[in-house]
C-alpha cells in the first residue's frame, strides 16, 4: 500500500478520551481515520451520518464542542 503523510488539527479533548478508549481495544488513530475514509467512499449512509453529524461545530479556525458548550483546544498530529 502506499501512504500520505498529512497533518490534520484534532480536538485535544476529544482525542485524549479516543486514546483512553482506544487503548485496550489497541485501536488507533491511523485505524480508525482510514477506515472511516473507506466507509465515506463506499457507504452512502455513513457519508450522509458524518455529514449531518453536528455535534462538533466549526467557528472560524477553532471548534467548538456542541455537547458541553464550551471552546476546546485544538492539536496538530501526524500520522
């Protein structure tokens, strides 16, 4: 397979609960944004699920999170 290398800016809250999560299921970051990619591509309803999904909402170059109302720091990663 061949890869890209990119960088993408994450909610610092939000991934540290996915690493807490993904720890025992030795699941990772790189797993689950491919996968999800795939799923977008091929599966009509979970590109229409993503694309309603509002419970993060883009303000400007930040997000914030709907859910608790309040503004969260944002990460640069590479995988």
């Amino acid at each position: 397979m061949d890869y890209k290398l990119t960088s993408v800016k994450i909610l610092r809250e939000l991934y540290k609960k996915f690493k807490l999560n993904a720890l025992d299921d030795e699941f990772t970051l790189q797993k689950l944004v491919n996968r999800s990619m795939d799923l977008y591509v091929l599966d009509s309803k979970f590109k229409k699920e993503i694309q309603s999904y509002d419970k993060l909402i883009p303000s400007g170059s930040r997000l914030w999170k709907n859910r608790i109302g309040m503004k969260d720091s944002i990460k640069f990663m590479k995988f």
